[in-house]
C-alpha cells in the first residue's frame, strides 16, 4: 500500500482552478463565439464581405462559420494563425486585431477575429493564457495555464475531488481529496519515499501526476453522509485508480474533504 502524504503537501482544489487569471479570458471569448455563431444574415453574392445594405456583422459571423479556415495559436499569448485559400493572417484577441485587408482598411471585426473567437468558444484551440499539454495517461490533448508546468491530466482521466474511484491493485473503494500536478517519480512521502518507488505502483507511469485520496473502509455502513476528514491521505499514479460507471458509484454525500 501506498504510504500516507505529507500532511503539508496539498494539491489544488477544482475551486482554486476555476479562480484562475486565465479563466476571465476564456469566459470573454465564449461569450464572443456564442454571439458570432448566434448571429446570421443573408450569403452575399459579391465582395469580401458582402455589398451595401447587408449588416457586415452578421456577414462576416456567417462568412467565418462557412468558409474554410484553419486556426493555429501562436507562442505570443494572445495571437492566432488564420490559414484560409487567400491568404494567412494573424489574429491577436488581445487588442482585437487582424492583418487581413478587412480589418487594415475598415477597422471591423473581420471573418477572421470571429472564426478565432469560435475555435477557442467550442475548444479546438487554447483560450489566451492556455496552451496544450499531453495528458500523462492517455497523450490526448488538453489545455493548460500557459506558465504553468508538472504532469496534466485529460477530462477522461481526470476524477473530480469528491468523486469515488477505485484502487486496482487492492480492489478498495477510494474517495479523492485531490489532484497534483506532481509526477509520481517525484512526489514523495512523509518518510521521504517517492511513489513511484512502491511495488505496488511498479505497472502504473513514473511520469503521472499523483491522486491524493481516502479509503472509505467500512463508513460507508454508517448513516448519514461519508466524513473523511480524520481518514489518512494516500497518493497514487493517476491511472491506478479507475474512475466507476455512474451504476458503481455509491449514492452517498461526502464531506471533510
């Protein structure tokens, strides 16, 4: 078995996350995306973004859901590549710019700053302050504070604290308590060891991120919700514990997390 944690030793909490810098940003350009994909107007038969008396806003909304575009972040924070069979133009949501002609000569929001703002609003490219990462259990990718480093975790792999789970090795039902971004290799124990050096981890990757949680034992008997904050803390390699089905997981409230 795992030893316990070092009690000093906290991963981040699913609140602490959300309250993140980055997380205003991507809101900001969601809310863009769900107004340029909302917005419609007539195809218009002539011109880059249509001829007089067609709202250009709406044109151009219709224009970035239909033509073909591909939209590539850049390593500048808040810069996007548009390649389009006219030509490549950079976006930069920050000041919310375009090189393309459109946007040189008019000064409007062009096809290309709303295609962008639609491709980080449905996931397909990072939001402003994110960049990708490989999930450490599968190698998907998954989006990350720019700046920030350690091993990540994909949402398929990647349990909710609060969440029950259960340990491969022992078989045991588990509730989680947190989520690190530490590898397994070098997140250590109280008594110094690191996890990744327990033979029950040996089949588990040296590079995933330890999951800190509880074993419930035999509270779940007991009435009322589960109380874990007495219970001893272990860390895992994240794909030691296996996430249940939603007919495995136990329909009891858990607390003192």
């Amino acid at each position: 078995m795992t030893p316990s944690l070092n009690a000093e030793r906290r991963s981040e909490t699913d609140d602490e996350r959300e309250r993140r810098p980055h997380r205003p940003r991507r809101r900001a350009a969601e809310r863009r995306a769900r107004h340029a994909l909302l917005s419609t107007g007539p195809d218009a038969p002539d011109g880059p973004d249509g001829p007089l008396g067609v709202d250009p806003g709406a044109e151009r909304s219709a224009r970035a859901r239909r033509e073909p575009m591909a939209v590539f972040a850049l390593r500048s924070d808040d810069q996007y590549l548009v390649d389009t069979d006219g030509g490549s133009y950079v976006v930069d949501v920050g000041s919310d710019t375009c090189t393309c002609p459109d946007y040189e000569i008019r000064h409007h929001r062009c096809k290309h700053l709303r295609r962008v703002d639609m491709e980080i609003g449905i996931g397909r490219v990072p939001a402003p302050g994110e960049r990708v990462a490989a999930c450490a259990v599968c190698g998907a990718g998954v989006f990350v504070p720019t700046r920030e480093t350690g091993a990540f975790l994909c949402g398929d792999h990647r349990p909710a604290v609060g969440a029950f789970v259960r340990d491969r090795e022992a078989d045991k039902l588990l509730v989680v308590t947190g989520v690190t971004r530490t590898r397994a290799d070098e997140y250590r124990t109280a008594d110094g060891t690191r996890i990744s050096d327990y033979e029950t981890n040996a089949d588990y990757g040296d590079h995933e991120p330890v999951i800190e949680a509880v074993y419930v034992g035999n509270a779940m008997r007991s009435p009322g919700p589960l109380d874990v904050s007495g219970r001893r803390r272990y860390g895992f390699p994240a794909s030691r514990l296996r996430r249940l089905t939603p007919d495995e997981r136990p329909r009891k409230p858990v607390i003192g997390i």
